[in-house]
C-alpha cells in the first residue's frame, strides 16, 4: 500500500489530457493493494465529478442494487477498487456524454494493477472497458471478443469470459430500454454477480 499512495497522489494531479475536458481535471479513482474486486466503468459524468465520488449518481444506485452492497462496503477501497477507462469527465456530446479520454487507461492502469495483486473479480461495465480488457489479440481474452462482438453478446454469454472477468451493461437509466427487452440479465446474471462479491467481501480465513 505504501507504493500505491503515492501513484495515486500522481494520479490526482495528473492534467495530462486537461486541453480536451470542458471542466478541467478531476481524477476520480479509488484503490488498494488488498481489494477483491474491480469495477471499470467509462468516465465520471458532471456529479461525480463536481462530488469527486465515484459512481455518485443513478448508475452508481443501480450499480449498488445490482451487487446488493451498501453505501458503506461499496466505497471501502480495502475490498472494491473502482478504476474508470477515463478518470475525468470528458464533456458532452451529441447523446449522452462522449467517449473516455483514450490517454488515460494506457497512462495508468497497468500501473495502478500492479499494486493491486489480489484482484479476484473484474466487472466491466460497458463497452469501452470490454474492448480494452478482451482486446483481440489471439489469446482467450481476444478470442470472447472475436465470438461475440456486440455488448448484448458479450453479457449474454458472461459464462465463457476469461477468468476472473464478468462483462456488464451500464447501469445507466438510459440503459432501461435494454434491460426489459434483456430480462435474462437481471435474473441469470445479477444473481451470480452478488454471490461471488458476497464471498469476496467475506475475510479469508487463516
């Protein structure tokens, strides 16, 4: 942990993309050496980061309802780490608010990975983070990506993702049109997810 605070306070201040945020810089990460569990999602939206708390919005209330975490375990860095694909808001665009900032996940998640060994289950909300973590690249990762190239797919199939990886859709509430024509997801899916962050979040035993 004692390597990880510093990368972290980097992290606050870095302004490496500032030129393109239409709010500034607000890195919103959190982390710890002994977390379980790793949600990456897309980017802060305004909320989250006028609160500079991650999640801090509707999503983040599903998001929580989904995993049947309270406010308390959800935002315990010791247990759930929460690493965006952009730390900052990137600005609005034409629907919805537009794509993370593409400097930022090769800029510091291998590194913010390599303080946390310990990391069991990876969500990954969304698209953005689905297509850089399965990246086609030959290796089992890349071919679940190759098989199933939509969101909808990827869910869908969860079962064969890579160890240690489930794909999600974005709790979003502009996502509620896809949830009911998906109701598999709510009854197939969520059910599993809150079981493996129950037994993550239970302490090991010596």
């Amino acid at each position: 942990m004692s390597e990880l605070i510093p990368l972290l306070d980097k992290i606050k201040h870095c302004d490496h993309c500032a030129e393109h945020l239409p709010l500034g810089p607000r890195p919103v990460v959190s982390a710890s050496s002994s977390a379980r569990i790793l949600i990456i999602g897309q980017a802060p939206g305004t909320k989250v980061h006028a609160s500079g708390i991650p999640w801090d919005d509707a999503s983040g209330k599903r998001l929580r309802e989904w995993l049947q975490t309270p406010n308390e375990v959800f935002y315990d860095s010791r247990n759930i780490a929460i690493m965006p694909m952009g730390f900052c808001y990137p600005g609005k665009g034409k629907s919805g608010d537009l794509p993370p900032r593409p400097e930022c996940a090769p800029q510091w998640h291998a590194k913010l990975l390599q303080h946390m060994p310990d990391i069991e289950l990876t969500l990954l909300i969304g698209q953005y983070s689905q297509q850089y973590y399965l990246k086609s690249s030959g290796d089992t990762a890349g071919d679940f990506l190759k098989r199933h190239k939509t969101l909808t797919e990827r869910v869908r199939n969860w079962r064969d993702a890579p160890t240690g990886f489930i794909p999600l859709p974005h709790p979003s509430p502009r996502n509620q049109i896809w949830l009911k024509k998906n109701a598999w997801f709510e009854a197939d899916v969520v059910p599993f997810i809150r079981s493996e962050v129950q037994r993550l979040l239970q302490p090991e035993s010596d």
